[in-house]
C-alpha cells in the first residue's frame, strides 16, 4: 500500500477491480434521484401558490402539496432505486456461493 491509495476493502476480493463506468452509474442515479425530488417539491411549491392565488387563501393548498410531495418523492426515489439495482448484474466468474473458485481454474 502506498501513501494516498486506499485502505483495502474487506469485503471486496482484492482481484476485482471497480471500474469508473460503474462508479459514474452509481452517481448518475443518485443525481437522477436528487434531481426528481427537488423537481416535485418546487412543481409542488408552484401549484399551490397558484391555487392559493385562485381561491384567494393563503396558504392552505400550498402547505398541503408540500406535505403530499414529500410522500411522493420518497416513492419515486425508491422506484429509480429500484430500477437501477434490477439492472446491476453480478460478475460472470462468481460462482452460486459467491466464491470465486480455486487458484488453477482462475489461471
């Protein structure tokens, strides 16, 4: 181990390397997630401060989008989460318990 690189990961055989690719999917989907929430919250924000306008109140449909676009975002973050996990595969070497076989096969 050198300066900078690093600690080992225990729970990752040092032989399989991360690729870039799949830390960039992962980021994207995070990001995709963030970006849907803030979105709702603020389509949400605006459409009550228009109700509000239109019915001459001040206060209550904007409060009460707010309240229900907090459920909502929570259900589509799970849902983007969940379509990006189904699409992960798992390394084709790994056999069905999760070793990685003995040293000659992997020669």
């Amino acid at each position: 181990m050198t300066i900078g690189s690093p600690p080992p990961n225990p729970t990752r055989p040092p032989d399989e390397p991360i690729t870039r690719a799949a830390n960039l999917g992962y980021a994207a989907i995070a990001g995709q997630a963030g970006c849907f929430t803030i979105a709702i919250i603020i389509i949400a924000l605006l459409v009550g401060i228009w109700l509000d306008a239109r019915a001459g109140t001040r206060g209550p449909f904007t409060i009460g989008l707010l309240l229900f676009s907090i459920p909502f975002s929570l259900f589509v973050m799970v849902r983007i989460a969940l379509g990006a996990v189904g699409n992960i595969r798992p390394p084709k070497n790994e056999t069905r318990h999760g070793t990685h076989g003995t040293e000659e096969e992997n020669r």
